[in-house]
C-alpha cells in the first residue's frame, strides 16, 4: 500500500445524483435532518418499539371474554376483533373488540343474530366488513351433535350488525333495535318487541310477521342439519338445484383477493380436502353476481390438509404445513390467483448460516407483511413440542430464518391453535391453547424489522450490468472455429467470490507484467481500445470451455448471490433448453469451487424434474457426467408412482440402450427387494474430487475482501479523513456509492485516494473503519457514538437507500444509556448537532449517580464538564 500515491479526491458543490463531475468544494452537510430526528427523545412518554421486539398488551379479562383457542382475530381500524373458538368446556360466539389505542378489551354489543357458536372456522375483512365461513358446531359434552358447516355470515362493523348470507348474497333482517329481548333456539334468535332506531315502538303485526319467517328458517335449518353428512354435502353442492355452496368444513383456510373470498381445503367431518372456493363479496355492486363458485386449480397442489394458515402478499397465496395425514410436510406452497395454478417453493437449506425450513406443523399462525415482502410463521405444534418460535420466509431471496427475539423481549410460550394478524409494522397474537391443554387469553405485540432492505445485492449487480470500471477480461467460448465473446468484471470482486478466478487472474497479470516490465497489469497501454467509450485495461483470462451465456450466468451469481437463468427464478418451472444450460453452470461451479452456485442449481435441476422432462434430465446428465444429477434422475424414473408413465412415453424409446438397462435393472432391484427411495429422502448431494470448495455468501467473501492483507494485489484505493487512511477497493466504492462512481467515472489516469469526510466533520479511524464495513458487506451494528457520525452518509455520499440512516435511527433512539452517554455526548459536541446534545446532558442530570462513577467523566474536556454542571444546575434549582 505504500507505493499508492498520487492524486486526491474532492467534492462538489452538488451530490453525485445532481452532477457527473466532481469537482473541488466545501463539502456541504445539512444538521436539519438530524436535529429533527432527536425531537421526539426529549417528549416524555415516547417508547421506541426496537425491531424484532415482543411486548405485552392487555390480557382479555374473563369479565369481558373466555380465555380460548381455535378462535379467529382481524384487525380493522384502530381495533382487533376476536370471533369465536372454545373455552375448554363450551364453543363461543361473542365477539370481542381490543382498542389499540388505549389497549383495552370491551364485548361487542351487535345487533341480529349472531352465529352459531363455532371453533375452526375463518374470517377476513373486505371493507368496513367482517366475514365468518364455516367451522365446527355443536356441544363439546355431546360429540353425537357435533357438525361441520358451509354457512356465511357478515359482520358489519359500522352498525354492528350481523347478516347471513344465502347464495345469493345477504338476506334481509329485522330492523335494527335498541332494546330487545330474545328467546334463543338451536342456532337462532328470535327478535320481540323492542325500540326501533326511529325511536317508536316496533309494529306488532310486523314483529309477528318477522318471528314467523325466522321460525320458518329455524325449522329449514334443523332439518339439513338433522340429515346425514353425505346430503349435506349433496346439497351443498347444488344436488337439489336450490343451492350450490362448498362442503361443509372447518380447520380450513380463508383469504380476500379481487373482492372476493377464496375458502381452500379443511375437513368435512369424514376426510381432509383440497378443493378451493370463491364468493364475491362486492353485495352493493349490482354487476357481480353474488355466487359460489369452485375454483379449477392447476400446477403441483398441496395436500389434502387441514389446521394450516394462509397468507396472501400480492398476487398469491401462500400455505405452509398443517395436518395431512401421512403426507404432512413442511413444504411452501404457492397460489397465483390470476393464473390460479399452485407451485410449490423450493426452500432448501442453500445459504450458509441460513436455518432449514420450519419443521412440520399444525396449528401454527403464519401473516404477510408486505412492506419487507416476507411471511411470518409463529407457534404450533411440532413432533416434539409446541412451539414459541418465529420463523420468517424471505419472498426475495427464497429463504427461511429464525428470527432472535430483541433484547428486552417478552417472548410468548409456546402453543398451538391461537390467532394472529398483522396491523401496520406489528404482528399481535391472541390466545391458543399451551401446554396441559389451557387455553389463554394474553395478546403479544410483535414488532417487525421496518429499515429499508440491504440493496448490497442489486448494487453489485447494478455496477456489473453498467459496464464500468472493468479491469480484467473473460475470453469465453472460441471452440470449433467460433470467435471468443470477450466479457468484462472487475478483478477484486471475482478474486473474493472465488480462488480459482484469483489464481487466473493474477497469472494473467504476472504474464502481462513479464511481457511490459514493470508496469502495472491494469496500465492502458497504446493498443489499447475504447469500447462504449470506456479504455480496456490489457489483462486477459481465457475460459474455452464455455459459452457466454453459462458465463453471464455465473458472474451475475457472483455479483449478486443470484441465479436468474433467462426470466425464471427459484421455484419456477423450467424448459428442456433451459436445464441444460443450468447443467452447463452447475459444470462450471464446479471448475471455479463455487459450492453455493453447485447447491442452487442442483437445487433448481430437482425441483424441475417431473415426468414430461426426466428422460431429457437424465441425458443431460449422463453426457456431462454429472453423478448428482443422474442419480436423482434414475430414483425419479424408478419410483414406484412414476415408473410405468416414464417408459411408456416416446422420450424413452430415445434413451440409449445403456441407460434403459440401467433403469430396468434397477426397477427390477427395487421391487425385488425394498420400496426405491424417494429422491427427496436420499442422500445425493453433489461431490467434489477436486478438493473442498468455497461456499460464501457474497456478504462473507466480502467481509473477508475489506479484512485482508493491506498488500493484497487487488488494493487499487486509498480512503483519508485528515492523518487516518485505510486500503479499499475502487469497484466496491463506485458499486455501493453513487458519488464515489460518478468521480470515478470523470477522473483522470492516476487517482488512487479519495477523501472519506462527511464534510467539514473528520472521522476518527473507528468511523472510518464502520463507513468501510457498511460499504463493504452491509454492517449495521454501531456504537451510539458512531451512528451520530454516520446518520448523514446515506446522502452525502449518495448511497441506494436510507438503511444506514434507519440504523443509526435506531441506535440513538434505543441504545443511548448512562454507560455510554458520555461518548454520545462528545460525538454530538464535535459535530454540533445540538439537540443530541441536550438529550445526553438529560440522562446524564437523571442517571448522575451512575455517570459520577465513571472514568470517562474525568476525561472530557472543561467545556463539557460545565455543561453538565449547568444542566445539573437547571435540574434540581
């Protein structure tokens, strides 16, 4: 690093995003947004909800409702309501409401019926409405009356009223009253007498009129449900050409999509199910034609099922486990509602310091929250025991995490059959059912992870596809008299991703270097050429063996963590020409010891298999001699379920006698002896001959880039604040800053020191080294003192996103304490943001007992040491 000298770096008058060419300035920094960030801190009463936080609210007191389970909660304004479910000794049908404002509980006074009391039954919200489907019925004491219903009911919460719907949509009701009595049968109320809201008495002849017609329903209602499961069923369906509703079910799964509500799988009484259902719930749209009608899936379905939950974030919905019988698994399946075709999402184990996915379940709550894109999956009941925790889905990235609870958190026990829905940036559980079979009645708060997500991926690959920068080149393909597609990257980044490509890389420099002296590997040279008006640097590494669109491949992964083979992505159904080409990346992975990349193609090439393109799978694999990919293939062909569709087909007759041998020898082995294993069970993990490979993640293999030798060869930039210097790296710079790659792009031959200040403010080397980290690999854990520094970087230096800013937010918000408050208040002194000032020399005057014993006390300086006094002074005179 001592031989990098040269010019340095200033900035202009405007950001990079204002202006391309930097040019020499006083660097502008703004205190506005940070004084206004400490306004709140010195309100008393501000509680600061830190991310991944559980707190407890206000339990439901038995005075206003029953602890309970397999009950329903939604959120609707500023309140949560709770429908239903059991006490242990009885089915409930109140209806509960708790106030989010002044965290309270209060009884739900409606009008009508309500109802019946029920327990594994569902509820959405579509408008200002609530609405109940189906569930469980009768008395717990008397199994011989218990049933399953197919019934719909709205709840309207601006007037409190309930309101059955039929086929054809909402029936009528008697006027709403004030002050009624009611005499209760099996599942009706008969509304007497009473005051109308028009204040006068109600119509006696209209009352008996009204008494006469809900009898009349009353006695309809009692004969279906006198009839055996199997009628009830018939005429659900439509068997008397009166009726057409879903099967009676509960334990089923509810959610709203288009305006209408999509009901899916549950149990009937007798078995589990899979059919899916929809009902527009537009009533007061007199275009929609208010009917049930039974959705035609297509795609890989889940099982039959029953106790799962269901979430719904865009255009799909999603259903995690639940209980199938010998089939239950702990797979994630996904629901396109506009194609109406199921997939299921291929979740397997493929990050390093990643989880698996959840293990198999029932019982569970999983929500959506889409300001982050992921699915929340709490609680339920596993093979061990039940569950407390919280297991998050990533729709982003394709993969599963536990979630730690924050410090401080007051974690809810395990359970099963509770409820959850999600109000704003937090996720409330209600209830369910915990260990000796009690049932609760708390309500836990769950606050989710709100900063903006790390965009460390897409800046990566945002610099890649600008093509700049580049300081060594790929000759790729050029066999059988074809010409090498030449293709660009930036040495210090494929250095880090893979070791092969450093050794390669540094062997081409080491030659370019025998072949010109002692000039540098990245010197321009007179022959070189401008392409798309950026000079290319002479260093040159040939890659035969492949084509340019494998290579593209692999580089995009190695920028991004990605593998986004043509449009398709993780989960998604792939051609024949495609798997191919997935067979050529997983081939040259392998070359480059790339294992994450091996594990997501392999992961892809499987979970694309299916019976139309095995025969194709399994050729691939034999001509490149990928043994992972065969043997995956020839269990598939040879499992029991598949093996007479295969060799029926033409594809077969295509195979080469070698490999039909080999399948038939095999099938034969198998049912001569054991059942074939399942190629999701089996052990056929790829192998390496060639030694162990690598498996980091671009995050690590970047932390291990910033943390190497100063004399690594890919150093290529110095960063200064004033005396304080460290090594970087320009690609990593101009990928994560839009400053740093806007004077990079316009500087001159040469420049190989930027400066690091955030204007006039000169960062100590322990700022520095924390700017340096987050550029480098998204680190956002910071000191107090250091998130004082670093609140104005995201601007200032021009970074994709606010997520350093929202960090160093936290910090001061939550982290400030008489143990360090000390160092909060030197950093807010030297970088006068005043208002941060005064909030440290208020915990300072309330915690003085505690601060008076520290050492750093007799360190600050005697202007500090009065403003504490001062402080004191205004405190307690």
């Amino acid at each position: 690093m001592s031989g990098l000298v040269g010019q340095s770096s200033h900035r202009s008058n405007t950001s990079a995003a204002e202006s391309d060419v930097p040019s020499p300035r006083k660097a502008r920094w703004s205190q506005s947004s940070l004084e206004s960030l400490f306004y709140d801190l010195n309100k008393p009463g501000v509680q600061v909800k830190r991310a991944h936080q559980w707190t407890v609210e206000e339990s439901c007191n038995e005075f206003v409702g029953a602890r309970r389970s397999k009950h329903t909660i939604v959120s609707w304004g500023n309140a949560i309501f709770v429908f239903g479910g059991d006490d242990g000794r009885k089915m409930l049908n109140d209806l509960l409401r708790f106030d989010l404002l002044d965290n309270s509980w209060g009884r739900v006074v409606t009008k009508h019926h309500p109802p019946a009391p029920r327990y594994h039954h569902s509820a959405v919200v579509f408008g200002d409405s609530m609405f109940i489907f189906g569930g469980y019925t009768g008395d717990l004491n008397s199994p011989a009356i218990l049933r399953n219903l197919n019934d719909l009911f709205e709840f309207r919460f601006t007037t409190s009223q309930w309101i059955e719907w039929d086929e054809n949509g909402p029936v009528s009701f008697p006027s709403p009253l004030h002050v009624s009595t009611s005499t209760s049968f099996w599942q009706q109320q008969v509304v007497v007498g009473g005051v109308g809201f028009g204040g006068g008495a109600g119509n006696q002849l209209q009352q008996q009129q009204q008494i006469q017609q809900l009898q009349q329903q009353l006695q309809q209602q009692q004969q279906f449900q006198a009839a055996p499961a199997h009628a009830q069923a018939h005429d659900a369906h439509g068997g008397s050409g009166t009726s057409h509703r879903p099967p009676v079910r509960s334990a089923h799964g509810a959610a709203v999509y288009d305006s209408k509500m999509w009901i899916f799988a549950g149990y009937d009484g007798n078995k589990r199910l899979n059919d899916m259902w929809m009902i527009p719930l537009d009533s007061g749209n007199p275009d929609v034609a208010i009917k049930w009608t039974e959705v035609q899936q297509s795609g890989a379905h889940p099982p039959t099922c029953c106790n799962f939950p269901v979430a719904v974030l865009g255009d799909s919905m999603f259903v995690f486990s639940g209980q199938s019988g010998a089939h239950i698994t702990n797979h994630l399946f996904q629901f396109r509602f506009p194609e109406r075709r199921w997939m299921r999402v291929i979740t397997q184990q493929l990050l390093p310091g990643t989880c698996p996915p959840p293990a198999r379940r029932y019982g569970h709550s999983m929500v959506a929250h889409e300001k982050n894109n992921m699915l929340y999956v709490f609680g339920g009941c596993t093979a061990d025991n039940l569950s407390q925790d919280l297991h998050c889905f990533d729709l982003q990235t394709c993969s599963w995490s536990v979630i730690p609870a924050a410090s401080g958190s007051q974690v809810p026990i395990g359970r099963v059959f509770h409820s959850a829905t999600v109000v704003g940036d937090a996720m409330y559980v209600f209830g369910g059912t915990g260990a000796d079979n009690t049932r609760h009645a708390d309500m836990y708060r769950f606050q989710f992870d709100t900063h903006p997500r790390s965009s460390l991926q897409d800046d990566f690959l945002h610099l890649l596809q600008r093509g700049e920068l580049f300081d060594v080149f790929f000759l790729v393909g050029g066999k059988d008299g074809k010409e090498a597609q030449r293709i660009g990257a930036h040495s210090a980044i494929l250095s880090a991703r893979s070791s092969v490509l450093r050794a390669r890389i540094l062997q081409a420099s080491e030659k370019l270097r025998a072949e010109k002296g002692d000039t540098v590997a990245t010197e321009v040279s007179e022959a070189a050429v401008e392409q798309d008006g950026v000079e290319q640097p002479l260093v040159e590494v040939s890659m035969p063996d492949f084509t340019a669109d494998v290579f593209r491949i692999a580089l995009v992964f190695m920028y991004s963590d990605r593998l986004v083979p043509s449009s398709h992505t993780l989960g998604t159904h792939l051609n024949t020409s495609e798997m191919g080409l997935l067979m050529d990346v997983y081939k040259l992975a392998t070359e480059l010891r790339l294992a994450l990349l091996e594990r997501l193609t392999a992961s892809l090439i499987e979970g694309s298999v299916d019976r139309s393109n095995v025969i194709f799978a399994l050729k691939c694999a034999h001509v490149h001699n990928l043994a992972f990919a065969k043997e995956f293939c020839l269990r598939y062909v040879t499992k029991e379920a598949n093996y007479r569709e295969i060799v029926m087909s033409p594809a077969f007759e295509s195979l080469d006698r070698p490999l039909m041998v080999e399948i038939i020898r095999r099938q034969q082995a198998s049912s001569g002896s054991s059942r074939a294993p399942s190629p999701d069970s089996a052990d056929i993990s790829p192998s390496h001959s060639t030694g162990p490979a690598h498996c980091g993640t671009l995050v690590t293999d970047l932390k291990q880039l910033l943390e190497s030798n100063p004399d690594c060869a890919f150093f290529d930039m110095i960063v200064a604040c004033g005396e304080v210097s460290l090594p970087a790296h320009r690609a990593v710079l101009a990928a994560r800053s839009g400053f740093f790659a806007a004077l990079f792009r316009n500087s001159v031959p040469g420049l190989n020191q930027v400066d690091g200040a955030i204007g006039d403010i000169m960062l100590t080397k322990s700022v520095l080294k924390a700017l340096l980290r987050f550029i480098y690999y998204d680190d956002v854990s910071m000191q107090p003192e250091l998130a004082l520094y670093l609140f104005s970087a995201p601007h200032y230096f021009s970074f994709s996103n606010s997520r350093l800013q929202s960090f160093c937010r936290e910090s001061l918000e939550t982290s400030i304490s008489a143990a360090n408050v000390l160092a909060v208040l030197e950093s807010a002194d030297k970088i006068k943001a005043y208002e941060m000032k005064r909030h440290a020399l208020s915990i300072i005057s309330a915690e003085f007992p505690r601060v008076v014993r520290l050492d750093a006390l007799r360190q600050l300086e005697k202007p500090l040491l009065l403003d504490i006094l001062e402080a004191l002074g205004e405190m307690h005179f």
